[in-house]
C-alpha cells in the first residue's frame, strides 16, 4: 500500500471515491430495466468490457504488491458490473442474451485468459509486471477512446442530452485522480492513460458549455443518433413505406375504388410510422 507516500495515499482514495461514483451511475438505468421487465433499449458491452477492464487492473495490482487502492476499487467493480449484466441477462430478450454470452466468452474468458497464461508463466517477476502493464495501458486508453463518437454526437445533434455534464465531471476528476496517484508512484501505466482521460473529460465539458442552450439540430437522415441500433431499421421501413406512397399518390381522375386503396395505403403507412413512433418513445 502506498502508505509511505501519503499523497499517492490520498491520491488514491479520492480516485476510489470517485470511481465509486462513477461506476454506481447506471444504476437508475438498471432500475428502469427492472420497471420494465426488459432490457431491450440497451447495451451490454459497456458492462462486459468494464469487468474485463477491472479483472485486468486487479492481476496488476496484485503481481505489483504495493497498490492496494487499485485493488479495492476493481474489486468493488467486478460485484457490480456482474450484478449489472447478470441483471441485463435475466431481463434481455433472447437475442441479446446470446450476444451477452459470446462478449463474455471473448472478453472475460477468452481474453482474460490469454493474458493470463501469456504472463503469468514469465520466469522475470518484473518483465511480467512490465509486459501486463503495457497489455492494461493500451487497453486502458482504447476505452478511453471511446467517448469520441459521442462527441461527434454532440457536435452533428447540437444537443448534449446524449453527454451528461456530471457523468463527464467525474470521469476528469477520476482521470485527475489516479494521474496523481500513478506518477506519484512512478508508475506510468497508471498515469499515462489518465493524461488522455483528462483531455477528453474537459473537451466533453468545452462542448457542454458551448451546446448546452443550443437549439437541438434534427438530423433527419441519421436515425442512428436518436434511436439505438436495433430499432433502426424499423425507421428505416417506415420512411421506405412513407415515401413510396407519396410516390403513388391518387390523382384527381382516378376511379373511386383506387381512391381507397390508395387511401388504405396512406393510412396503413401512417399507422406503421405511429407504431416506430410508439417504439422510439419507449426507449430510455
């Protein structure tokens, strides 16, 4: 523990508490899903890769022997991201259930497993802890990556509905946190990736300031930025639908009973477009 260094000590805790607050945040998510009675809406990769992430973070701690609060907080991290997917798989239609199974073969089994037996068996104690510490760094800063597409989110839609200001405050202040507490320790595999996480922390809160009044910009085109990817598809029919009756629309000399059917026609289209609507909203 890095008792002999009372501000990597301090450091530490304060990154503890943060991610705490961090990592209990979807927590109203997974209530609704339990409202509900189904988890369709969501994802459960970001679960599956964060316990991933933390079974990494533990096997170095553990082979590094003097980082303690790494320790603690990814141990509070696997019981809930567990809790969080087993909650995703009791409650996810069957399809995604699968999907749920195959990211944990790959993640956590698979490729926690390669990573284990690729180091573990290295007969220098500290090329093992170097080699696993580059493996969590690297991976560390993929995940650290991905808040980029809801940047660009935020910049095509104009809105920072999808970009919570609080959410993007404690993850900078976790980044703060744990930066210190690495280089504190002279160990960059801790801080290094925290560098990256405090650039884009305060870039989601640059935007923040800049939209956060911003009329949203509908984008009419990209369904994929109000809807999740499931549901695409069914919008994707409805304007299909919508537009080739417009294409067929009666004209002023057709017959009575083609006045109908195309009138059938517009009034099917418009129901089906009610029903994506009806669906949309249903999504949290």
């Amino acid at each position: 523990m890095a008792l002999h260094l009372p501000w990597a000590f301090i450091f530490g805790i304060l990154g503890n508490v943060v991610s705490f607050l961090v990592s209990i945040s979807p927590l109203p998510t997974f209530y609704q899903i339990y409202k509900k009675r189904t988890s369709e809406g969501f994802q459960s990769i970001p679960y599956v890769v964060s316990l991933f992430s933390a079974m990494l973070w533990i096997y170095y701690a553990l082979l590094k022997k003097d980082a303690m609060l790494l320790i603690t907080i990814n141990t509070f991290c696997v019981f809930i991201q567990t809790f969080y997917i087993v909650t995703y798989f009791y409650y996810g239609p069957k399809k995604e259930k699968v999907v749920t199974v195959k990211l944990i073969l790959l993640f956590n089994v698979l490729g926690f497993g390669v990573v284990f037996l690729s180091t573990f068996f290295l007969q220098d104690p500290l090329g093992r802890l170097r080699v696993l510490g580059y493996i969590c760094m690297t991976f560390a800063l993929s995940v650290f990556v991905a808040p980029l597409g809801i940047v660009r989110k935020v910049i095509k839609t104009k809105s920072v509905e999808y970009m919570p200001f609080t959410l993007s405050l404690f993850l900078t202040l976790g980044a703060v946190m744990w930066f210190f507490y690495g280089l504190l320790l002279k160990d960059m595999n801790i801080a290094v990736p925290n560098v990256l996480g405090f650039i884009f922390g305060i870039l989601q809160m640059v935007l923040y300031a800049i939209y956060k009044n911003h009329p949203k910009k509908i984008v009419v085109e990209d369904p994929m930025l109000q809807l999740p990817e499931h549901i695409v598809d069914v919008v994707k029919i409805g304007a299909m639908v919508c537009s080739e009756v417009n294409v067929v629309a009666p004209h002023p000399n057709e017959t009575n009973n083609d006045k109908n059917n195309n009138i059938g026609g517009v009034v099917g289209a418009q129901n089906f477009k009610g029903n994506t609507t009806d669906i949309a909203s249903n999504i949290v």
